[in-house]
C-alpha cells in the first residue's frame, strides 16, 4: 500500500486547546478508578518502531468519559497508514456495547491499484481486524463496523495525476472487562497496531520488533 493522506489531526491548537487541556487534567482527577486505569495501561503501553502514537482530542459527546490517540505507520518521511483510537467509558453500562467500555477506530491508507481492484478487499480488510484481536488471544463482543474503498481519477489542468484508491476502516467493539472492571486495553492497542502495520503492508511483528516506543503522555482523560 502506499502513503496514507496526512495526519488526521489538523494540528490546530492556541488558547482553545490550552483550555481545553486544563479541562482534561481536572477531569481526570475525578474519572472513575477503572477508567483511570485503562487510560494508564495505554500510556504505558509500548510498540513497534515504525508506528508513532500520540493522545489527541477525543469526542466530548459518544459517552461521559473519552480518550483518543492518533497513529501513523511512517516510514522515512513517508506515511503509510494512519488511524484513531477512542476509548470510552459509560459506568452506567451501554445496552448497545453489552458493557461499560468501548473501543472505536478509523484506519486508512492508499491502495495500490492491484489491490484496489480485489473485489474481496472489505472482507479481507475486515478479516485483518477481527484476526489482529484473536492473534493477541482477546475477547470482544457487539462489533460493528465499515469498510470503504474510494477511488480518485484527475481531469484538465490535474490529468497528469495517476488515480488514487484508498481503504477505510471505521469500527467499533467492546473489549471484555477484567479484575476490577478495567480491560487489557494495552492488548488492545497492540492489536490495533497489528491491524495498522497490515493496512500499511509491513511484515508481522517478530520476537523482539515489539515493545520499543512509549507513547507520550501529554493528555489526562477527557469527559462530556
């Protein structure tokens, strides 16, 4: 696959996200025990080289306590995948997770035309999620997802552009809640990169690939 389209963020900032900043940190003084935690598990959480991972703004209104992190799959100043993570929290419980917590995702990238062509593309790329949890050994209920291909062709004074195809995989699940309440959200952060580096065409982690980069921890949890 070739390079994803950009970062998702657009890397806005200035005094809104100062505030909003400071909003975070006060919040999560006061985010339930279990949601502290997963937070702290996917901070602490480290993976391999090649995928860089930082906290952005969640969304302040899909459950009353959110984290996010963006990713992109680099490769020398190419990017080849790009993607992001949510976390959310209901302590209430959410009849359609069947659970307190979910995991929400939006991954992409640029497809070569031969792959672009594969009529069982989606399902394929669908596979890649749902077999990058199973690999890790995880448990998961209530999925539900898409997955998009579109192409781009160029007229007149853009005609010399070659089309361009990309995939997009948006999905959503529940990850299994252990002692505490608190998921193995680290598993599943390892396993959404999985499926990044194989949206991005890299070959599977080896013994030793893995557990090189932290993620940084400039943001708290964040809540509506």
């Amino acid at each position: 696959m070739a390079a994803a389209q950009g970062r998702l963020s657009d890397g806005a900032g200035g005094m809104d996200e100062a505030k909003d900043t400071e909003k975070d940190r006060r919040e999560a003084d006061t985010a339930p025990l279990p949601f502290r935690a997963a937070v702290d598990a996917l901070m602490a959480a480290r993976l391999r080289p090649q995928i860089e991972v930082e906290p952005t703004r969640p969304p302040r209104r899909l459950a009353p306590y959110a984290y996010a992190l963006e990713a992109a799959v680099v490769d020398g100043d190419e990017d080849l995948a790009d993607g992001r993570l949510v976390l959310l929290h209901d302590p209430a419980g959410h009849e359609a997770w069947q659970g307190t917590f979910r995991l929400v995702t939006l991954v992409r990238a640029e497809l070569e035309p031969e792959m672009a062509a594969d009529p069982l593309l989606p399902e394929v790329c669908w596979s890649w999620l749902t077999g990058a949890l199973q690999t890790r050994g995880l448990t998961y209920g209530e999925p539900s997802g898409t997955v998009t291909r579109a192409s781009s062709h160029y007229f007149g004074g853009l005609s010399a552009r070659p089309a361009a195809s990309q995939i997009e995989i948006r999905a959503s699940w529940t990850p299994r809640e252990g002692l505490g309440g608190v998921p193995d959200t680290a598993a599943h952060l390892a396993s959404w990169c999985d499926l990044l580096a194989q949206v991005a065409g890299l070959p599977p982690a080896g013994p030793g690939d893995a557990s090189v980069v932290t993620l940084p921890q400039r943001r708290g949890p964040q809540s509506r």
